[in-house]
C-alpha cells in the first residue's frame, strides 16, 4: 500500500514538474522573443511577378530609426560577379517600417506601397541575385552572387 502511495505521489510530482516546465519555457521564450531585435535591416521580401511587377522590402527591426544614406542596394544579373546596377537610399527609415523598391512599370498596387521606383535594381527574375550593402558591406543577400540557377 505504501509502495502505491509513493508511486501515486511521484507520478503526481513528475506531472506537476512537467507541467510547470513547459509552462515555464513558453513565458521565457515570449519574453525572449519580444526583447529580440534585428542586428540591421534586411531584404524581408522578393517579389517577382509577372511582366514588371517586381519589388524588393527592406525590413528595420533593430529597435531604432535608421538614415539610409549608408546603404546601397545591388543587382547581379544572370551569375555575374559583378555589379549590374546599384541604387543607393536616401532618408530615413523608422523602426519597425518597411522601405520598397518598385520597378518604374509595376502595377498600380505594387507602386502603392512603394518608397521609390528604380527601373535598374528592381530589374530581375529567379537567376540574379540582389545584395543589400551597408557602408559598402554585405549585410543580406537574396540569391547567389556568380552563380545562375537553371
């Protein structure tokens, strides 16, 4: 009976531990995560459909206001290893905002959300590559640089 009642006890004790630990986990991986921030911008969307209507998002999650002024966006076309057109920003970019390129020729609802329209590095398709520079270092890529996908 002992023996049943300890069984019982532990059983009831592993639960509880099991319970609270998940429990535990999941308040401290929210709070981690509300706390995280993003170490500089980044490329948060390609967008390539068809005819012109391309775009590239630029994403601030770094938890402050960013000047755009030392960043640059890059285009290597078709596995060049050089660049094909560049475009640098201007202005300001607050956090938590998004900043998009748009082709000059997208359609009306890409052009909407777009902070500027540049014909050169919103010129792709699925085999280029786009590199989002600051003070001339890489900080993101989308693609490979010197590589064409077949």
């Amino acid at each position: 009976m002992k023996d049943n009642s300890r069984k019982r006890l532990f059983s009831i004790f592993l639960i509880f531990l099991l319970v609270f630990s998940n429990f535990f986990s999941t308040l401290t991986g929210k709070a981690a995560s509300e706390n995280t921030k993003a170490k500089d911008l980044f490329i948060s969307e390609y967008i390539e459909g068809t005819s012109n209507n391309k775009a590239i998002e630029l994403f601030n999650g770094t938890g402050k206001d960013v000047d755009l002024s030392s960043y640059s966006v890059e285009l290597y076309s078709n596995g060049k290893t050089t660049t094909t057109s560049a475009l640098r920003l201007e202005g300001k970019l607050n956090d938590g905002e998004l900043f998009v390129i748009a082709h000059p020729s997208a359609n009306d609802t890409i052009k909407e959300h777009a902070n500027i329209t540049n014909g050169g590095v919103a010129n792709f398709n699925g085999d280029d590559a786009i590199v989002l520079k600051y003070n001339d270092e890489i900080i993101d890529v989308f693609g490979k640089v010197g590589v064409q996908q077949e």
